[in-house]
C-alpha cells in the first residue's frame, strides 16, 4: 500500500469508502495497526486513561503528548509506513492563543505526527485557520469533547436538543470552512452525524458512537481489545472475541468499518 495521504483520505470520503482509525500509544501496536490495514492512526490524548490510569483527559500534558507521538512514529515508520498518523493536542495546548497552538502543534509534528486534533467548536475555528494556513493539516473533535467532560457534566450524548444539533452543525461548518479536513464525531445522534457527513465535503468526519453514515471511524484501541478496565462503552465492539491475535482483531475490525457492518446504530449509537 501507498502512504496514506490527505488527498487520498479526501479522495476516500469522496468515494465513500470508510476510513478507519484506531488509538495507538507505542511502537509495536502502532507498527501492528498499520500491517493490519488501519489507515489512520490516533495518538489520542485517551492515553491519559489507558496507559497511566488516569479518570479523564484533562491531566495529560503536552510532553507526554510528544513522548507518545514519537513512539508511534517510529512503529509506523520502522515497519510498513502507511497509516496517517493524528496526534492530540492535550488540554491547555491550544487555548492561550494562535501562538500557543501552533508551537505545540509543531512539537507534534516535529515527534512524527501528520495531523494534529483539537476539541471543541466556536472559538477554535480561528485558531484551526492559523494552523491550516501555515501548513499544518488539524481534525476538530465535536459532541462529546472529553477535555471538557467537568463543563458538559459528564460523559453522555452531545446534540439531542434542536439547539444543541444546530450549534454542532455551526461549529462543524466553521470547523471545515477553517480548513480542518477530518472532524471527530463523539457520541452524537445517528442522524445528526449522518446529515453533517453529506454536508461537509472538504472535512471528513469520524464517528464514535455517531453510527455507521459517518465517513470512518475510530475506536480506542484498548477498548477493541476487550481490555477496558472501567465500564466498557455501549459504542464498542470486542474485536479479540473470536480473533486469534491482536493483528486479526485490528484486520476483523477494519473490514467490518469498510464493509459497514461496524457499527450498528440500533446497539453501539443513539438516535
Ligand atoms: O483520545 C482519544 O482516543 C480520542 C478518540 C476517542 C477520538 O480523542
Ligand atoms: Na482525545
């Protein structure tokens, strides 16, 4: 396979064919994803619960952020070097000012990374074009936005009332009309993910637990593994369930996001 590039993941989106993406945080498991066909992977600031146990986000700091991109740089790149590589910028990175952003973008990209992410809508579509216009590609993150979890209340679905779907709808147009070309979707109605997916043509979105009409789909890579330690989320799949090793788990899951029968919006969504 060709390097994944951003015209190709665009191209992809134009065709309709899914785009898949899982979490990694170290080499081996990046290097893993990326022979099973995984065709971005994200260095999610997730790892602030996976790997160091904590209970959010919110704790994870920017040369933590580093340490783990490069990690999974250098799996991806040591092996097969095909998988798009997204990296996280952690809470408290971007929200200072355009500068601020850019030169912790740029420590990411620096580590290895192709892409940084960023939560949230409104306010950050002017700092998404600072980054854009020089040079550097970004993926929003809408609906649930984990770094946020104390302003939310708590991690449940985002844009159920008509004024939270239009808002999101707002935030997601500003986001891509920013030049952010691929847009996380977390725990957002089916139908409302589906309806941004058609409208959006410059920004491919990205659902978790925003059911199948999105333009891909990410999971954490510990909770595809069955290895959660907490309470497993209704929007996983057990992909080890029946597979012989994780690299069958990771090729079992992206054939079910490209043949779309992961996931299903009656079990792992909400409407
Ligand atoms: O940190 C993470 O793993 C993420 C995904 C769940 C989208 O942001
Ligand atoms: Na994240």
């Amino acid at each position: 396979r060709k390097p994944v590039s951003l015209p190709r993941l665009m191209e992809m989106h134009a065709r309709g064919e899914k785009i898949t993406m899982l979490t990694a945080y170290d080499a081996t498991f990046a290097a893993i994803a990326d022979q099973a066909g995984v065709d971005c992977i994200l260095v999610g600031d997730s790892l602030g619960m996976v790997c160091q146990g904590r209970h959010s986000t919110v704790g994870v700091t920017m040369e933590e952020m580093r340490y783990h991109t490069a990690c999974v740089a250098r799996g991806v790149r040591r092996v097969q070097g095909t998988a798009w590589v997204v990296a996280d910028l952690p809470f408290g990175s971007y929200q200072q000012s355009h500068e601020q952003a850019l030169g912790n973008a740029v420590i990411l990209m620096e580590a290895g990374a192709h892409m940084v992410k960023l939560e949230g809508g409104g306010w950050t579509a002017e700092t998404v074009h600072f980054l854009t216009q020089r040079g550097i590609p970004v993926c929003g993150h809408l609906g649930l936005t984990p770094q946020t979890v104390h302003a939310l209340g708590g991690y449940r679905v985002q844009g159920r009332s008509d004024d939270a779907a239009q808002t999101l709808r707002e935030h997601a147009q500003a986001l891509a009309d920013a030049g952010a070309q691929l847009l996380v979707l977390e725990m957002v109605p089916v139908a409302l993910a589906a309806s941004l997916t058609q409208a959006l043509q410059s920004c491919a979105t990205i659902g978790i637990g925003a059911g199948v009409g999105t333009a891909g789909q990410v999971l954490v890579l510990h909770d595809m593994l069955g290895m959660n330690i907490g309470k497993m989320p209704k929007f996983v799949r057990n992909f080890m369930q029946g597979s012989e090793s994780v690299a069958n788990a990771m090729q079992t899951y992206v054939q079910a996001v490209k043949q779309r029968q992961f996931p299903i919006d009656a079990e792992h969504a909400w409407s």
